[in-house]
C-alpha cells in the first residue's frame, strides 16, 4: 500500500516510520564515557547489528535508543522525528531486553495481551491480536502456561511475540538469544531473521557473538571503547575490515606487518624477515608499510610439488580436529606462525604435527587493512 503521506522532500512518512538516527550521541557515568559521539543510520526495515566485546558502549547505545537513558549529547530520531526527550513507551519501539522479562505470574497469553492492554485496545481486538502472535510464533497450545512452564526457546519466542504485538515499526534486542544452547540459539536466529522480514520491523539487536551477527544482519556496526570502528555488510567486513580490531574481532585472522613490493611483475608483501608472500595490492600501495591479513581458511596446503620447490613452506606446530575443520598452526621458514583452517574430511591429505607443507593462497585472499595512501600509518 502506497502512503499518501508525504513530505515535501519526498520522503514517505508511513515507509519511513521505522528509519532510525543516533546523531552524534555520547553518555558518560562520571569518569566512564560508556558511548563516544556516536552517529548511525539505519533505514526503515534493515536488521542492524551493534557488535562489540563486552563493556563496549553497546547496551548503553540502545538503551538510548530505547528512551532508558539519556543521552549526555547528541539526538535520536525515529521514523525522522525528534525522539530524544521522549518517553520509551511513547517511542513506539518494541523491546527484547533481559530486565523487561516475561511476566512470570501471568500465562503466556496474558503477557501477549499487555502491551495491548497498557495501549487500551478493546478486548477483541487484543484476543485476536493474541491469537495472530500465538500463531506467528508457533505457540497456540501454550497460550494458559506460565512463562516457567516453557522452555528457554519458548520464552525467547513469548518475549519477541510480545514485543511485536502492538506493531512497533522498530525492535531493540540485547543479547536475547544468548542465554540459549547453541543449537537452539542458530535455529532462533533464522526464526528471528524470517519474522523480521515477514513484519518488515527496523530491528537494532546488540551481541557479542561475531557469527550471530554475520548470519542475521543487513548491516554490522563493529563497535569498541564506545565507537564505532567500521559499519558495513557482513561480508564486506569479514573481507575488507578496516583496522586489526575490526580483522581480529570478526573471525580469526592472520595479520601481518611488513612493506609492499613490486615482485617478479606482481606485488609482494615483504615481511621484515625478508620472506615474500603474494599480495593483490593497487599500484599506490607499492614501496608503503602495510599491515595485512589473510583469514584461516584462505590458507591451503598441499604435497611439496614433485618438479620443484614449494614457493612457501610450512611446518606443521599443531593439528586439532574440530569436526567440520581442522586448526593448523604452521610455521613458515622465517618462523612465522600462520594458522590455517582446512575443511574436514576423511580422504583430505593433512600433514601431522612436525611435518611440512606447501603452504599457497590466492594472492586476493592476503588483503590490506591499512597503509599510507588509506589514511592510516602502519
Ligand atoms: N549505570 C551505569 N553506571 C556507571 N557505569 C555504567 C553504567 N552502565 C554502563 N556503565 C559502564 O559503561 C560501559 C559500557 O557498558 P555497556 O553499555 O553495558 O557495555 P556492553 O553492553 O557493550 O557490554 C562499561 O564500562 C560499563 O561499566
Ligand atoms: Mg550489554
């Protein structure tokens, strides 16, 4: 349905309810600045991830955005309106937090209803509205249950249904699929995923979790020390992350220091060690410092070839089996240690601890964190 809603700017107001904006906001606890001027932009119907060590900004972050604290500066805006000084239930917002749990002397269908209630819905409308979230949530003949009776996976289910229900165009979520087991946890976070593009609702959730990020996000906001260190898609910060923390938080790394150089006709990253590793580098970043990373899984290693020399060698330091993957540390020949995460398999030549490898990768996998001509002086 097309609104007929419409600034002059074109923008359309009803589409756009759920674009959310933190200009420039910041809080400080006396010494603490838990949140630097922080500015994101995130449109109307995107999932957006905070994603950070713990102690980083990022509950602080939301709870701002939610109307819980108040910013020491900056301004929020919901759906382009000014929300800064406004209540948190006047935001319109819906919220997954661990201190707004389940009531746990109602059932679950009381729970559903009391967002409607609080709103003064008329009683049919609310039973049919709870009936429509039951469903939504696969939870119709648990509607009598106390929230105890239910299974860690069913609360999480309750508690987002509940947060829905009175169709906010936007829902925070702290952590709420971390309490969890990890098989539970992945099978929520396709179910939250479907149900937030079913709904279309502006979803801001806060982890910890880098792989839970990647599998439920539109756009990644990697943050630490209370900033914003990259934003960007899921994989376009697994592979271009802009700075080591960026590369060392989202998925193990190998990051390596050293200078480029022009090869035999291709770019080269020169370790301080002298050794020579393959690199796709632009023409600018020739004769700069750099520092560089390439992920685990990127590193393949094979039988010494039987016509030549391995242009790069490894001695295999450790080999763990984890299933799906192998951990292999090596060590290259200027005792560099590099670790490699083959796929598993049963056939799959793997050398033993104290053996060697031809150790190569696609010179794009070895990627540029920062160099001169990027703004930042390795
Ligand atoms: N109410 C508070 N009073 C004082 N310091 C706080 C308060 N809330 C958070 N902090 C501090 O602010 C920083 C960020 O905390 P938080 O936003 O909870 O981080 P995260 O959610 O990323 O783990 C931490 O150093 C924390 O101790
Ligand atoms: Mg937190």
């Amino acid at each position: 349905m097309k609104s007929k809603e419409t600034l002059a700017s074109g923008i359309d107001l009803a589409s756009e309810r759920g674009a959310v904006e933190v200009r420039a906001v910041s809080k400080r606890y006396g010494q603490t600045e838990a949140v630097r001027p922080t500015s994101l932009s995130i449109q109307s119907g995107q999932f957006a991830t905070l994603l950070g060590p713990s102690g980083s900004g990022k509950t602080t972050l939301l709870k701002m955005i939610a109307g819980f604290e108040e910013p020491s500066s900056g301004a929020i805006l919901i759906g382009h309106q000014d929300v800064t000084h406004v209540a948190p239930q006047k935001r319109n917002v819906g919220f997954v937090f661990q201190q707004y749990a389940l009531f746990p002397h109602m059932t679950v269908a009381g729970n559903l209803a009391y967002p409607l209630e609080m709103r003064g819905m008329p009683r049919r409308d609310i039973n049919h509205a709870v009936g429509e979230a039951l469903e939504m949530v696969r939870l119709s003949q648990l509607a009598n249950r106390r929230p105890s009776d239910l299974s860690g996976g069913q609360q999480q289910r309750v508690a987002l249904a509940r947060a829905v229900i009175f169709r906010p165009p936007v829902l925070l979520m702290d952590e709420s699929l971390a309490a969890l087991d990890k098989r539970l946890r992945e099978e929520m976070q396709i179910e939250v995923r479907n149900l937030q593009r079913e709904l279309k609702i502006t979803t801001i959730a806060v982890t910890h979790d880098q792989t839970e990020a990647l599998v439920m996000s539109d756009v990644i906001f990697v943050i630490n020390e209370g900033a914003v260190q990259q934003v960007g898609k899921p994989a376009d910060l697994y592979y271009r992350p802009e700075n080591e923390f960026v590369a060392g938080f989202l998925g193990e790394s190998n990051v390596l220091h050293g200078h480029i150089e022009l090869g035999v006709g291709e770019p080269e990253l020169v370790l301080p060690s002298g050794m020579r590793l393959p690199i796709e580098a632009p023409a600018a970043a020739i004769g700069t410092s750099a520092v560089c990373m390439i992920r685990p899984e990127a590193i393949d290693l094979s039988p010494f070839p039987a016509d030549r020399p391995p242009k790069l060698r490894g001695q295999v330091v450790q080999r763990i089996f984890c299933g799906d993957t192998f951990r292999v540390t090596l060590r290259m020949s200027d005792g560099t240690l590099l670790l490699s995460k083959p796929i598993g398999g049963n056939s799959r030549w793997l050398p033993d601890a104290g053996e060697e490898a031809q150790v190569s990768w696609h010179p794009s996998e070895l990627t540029l964190i920062s160099h001169p001509t990027k703004g930042t002086r390795a």
